[in-house]
C-alpha cells in the first residue's frame, strides 16, 4: 500500500499471499486481521479466513465473516470476489443441522474451552463422514462473562435458530444459557456443570456431568454396598465443592446404616495436613480402646456364667 513502484507492489502482494496460505495458521491470520489497517489488507485476510471456515464446514461462520467485513466496506474492491465466498458457503451450509456452542475462549478458561471445542469437532467431523444429515457448529464467545453468555444464547436460538446448544464450563454460567434455552424450547447439553438442580431449570436441560450429589452418593454406597465398609472418617476441602460432596457422602452413609467417626476440613493449597490427620487418629485410637473394652467386658461375662 505504501510503494508507488506497481512491480513491487505485485511481488509483496504474492508473497504477502503466500505467506498467508502456506506459513499462517487461523489464529495467526485473525492476530494479523487486527493488526492490518487497510481496507485491501483486511479484504485479502478476510477471503482467506472465510475459505478456511468454508473448508472446515464451518458455513455460518465463514458468512459472519464476510458480512460483517461487507457492511464496514460495502465499497471494496473485493466485493464481488467476496459475494461469490458468501454464495458459496450459503449453497453449500444448506441441509446441515445446525448446533450452537458457548464456550469462554477469550477468558481463564480459554484453554479448557479450547480443548473440549477440540474433542466437539472431532465428534462432528467423525460422524459427518458416515451420515447423510451433515452437522455444522456455530460457535460464540461468551468471554466467561454471564451477560455475553446469555446474548449468545438468545441469537443462537432466536436468530440461528439451533435446535441444541452445547456450553458452558461453569455451572453458573450454564444456568444462565439454560434459561434462555428452556424459554426458546432449544435443547441444552451441559458438558461440564456440576451444580445440583440445573436441569431442574425444565426439560430441555442435559447435564452430562454427573452432579456432585450424586457422586458423593455414588461413592458412598460403593463403600458401604460394594467393599462393606461401616465406619468413616472424612477429609474435605473447605470449598463448595468439597461441602456438596461431604453433605452428600455423609447423608448417604448413614441412610445405609454406616457412621462416620470423624470429619476434618483443608483450605484449597494447604501444604500440611498434619493436624487434621492427628485429630482422624485420636478418634480411631479413641473407637479402638472402647471396642477393646467391650471385647474384654463381654469374654469375662461370659467366663463367669
């Protein structure tokens, strides 16, 4: 853009395209979209970043990109080359079930959501092979934050009209999507929420998470049932999550005749356990001389009858 010499305008221009085809990957090329200031550079990284998203089959994706470039740039040089991309992933986006995801890419999590969005388009890809009924993803970006959340919900259901969503990481960002989901009448897949009682939310809600109630339960009964364990002493981190998980364990324990002996909390990081272990001990050294004692009570009863 800056060089009056046509040649050598030419040349950077291959080679600039070059360097976008074969040397730059998606996250690059979006990292270069913002740093580009010129309305040919970004038109000659959005045709780039739309074809990528065509080949993916990631169709609505690809148009989200076109168009909002179109209606910032309605004048570009580009636009017919950029209206035959949108023609195209419009032809070819028809007859695949469309499937919304709310992840927090652009938060702490990013890493999380970034890994299990890895596992979903391996699923997708892997079916998409073997059926006839093709599924694209449409993806959003809820930041971590709950109000973008909920917009994501809303235009995932409302304008794309997705008949499932699958999101979030958190449970209380989950519950969040879930309402706007259950008041569209959209299913909700909830891949990682724990919470108790967000598929209480209504019928359109899947937790695929088990809830920590229930894991609490399920551990207890296996102890009791499954290893015929009667007497316990728990150890629990003093976080909601350590809370649900020994109210859970410890109802079920003693709905199954069991007893728990002796409960001890942590904070989340604590380096030394010593005191709490110290406390477990006294109780079981404690259980042991009064079981001694009613053995050696009952064997001299029985000696003088």
């Amino acid at each position: 853009e800056s060089s009056k010499d046509h040649r050598l305008m030419r040349k950077s221009a291959k080679l600039s395209s070059e360097i976008m085809d074969y040397r730059l990957k998606d996250e690059d090329l979006r990292q270069l979209l913002k740093e580009v200031k010129d309305e040919r550079g970004k038109a000659a990284v959005i045709i780039r970043l739309a074809q990528r998203e065509i080949d993916k089959q990631q169709f609505q994706v690809a148009k989200k990109i076109i168009s909002d470039f179109l209606q910032e740039y309605p004048d570009c040089q580009y636009v017919m080359q950029l209206e035959q991309l949108l023609s195209k992933a419009d032809k070819m986006g028809q007859g695949f079930l469309k499937i919304g995801v709310i992840l927090p890419f652009s938060s702490e999590l990013s890493e999380q959501a970034n890994a299990l969005l890895e596992g979903i388009q391996y699923a997708i890809n892997m079916h998409n092979k073997n059926q006839k009924v093709k599924i694209e993803l449409i993806i959003r970006d809820s930041g971590g934050r709950v109000l973008n959340a909920i917009h994501a919900a809303q235009e995932l259901c409302q304008k794309e009209g997705v008949p499932v969503i699958i999101g979030e990481l958190e449970s209380d960002m989950t519950a969040a999507v879930a309402a706007v989901a259950q008041a569209n009448q959209v299913v909700l897949l909830a891949p990682a929420a724990t919470e108790n009682g967000i598929t209480g939310i209504g019928p359109y809600i899947f937790q695929l998470n088990s809830t920590l109630k229930i894991r609490g339960e399920l551990l207890a009964e296996y102890a009791v049932s499954g290893l015929g364990m009667k007497q316990f002493a728990v150890l629990y981190n003093a976080d909601d999550y350590g809370k649900a998980m020994r109210d859970a364990f410890v109802k079920q324990v003693n709905s199954l005749g069991g007893e728990v002996l002796a409960e001890q909390w942590y904070f989340e990081g604590a380096k030394d356990l010593g005191p709490q272990f110290k406390a477990i001990r006294e109780v079981g050294i404690t259980r042991m001389i009064e079981d001694s004692l009613i053995v050696i009570i009952e064997e001299d009863e029985e000696a003088e009858n």
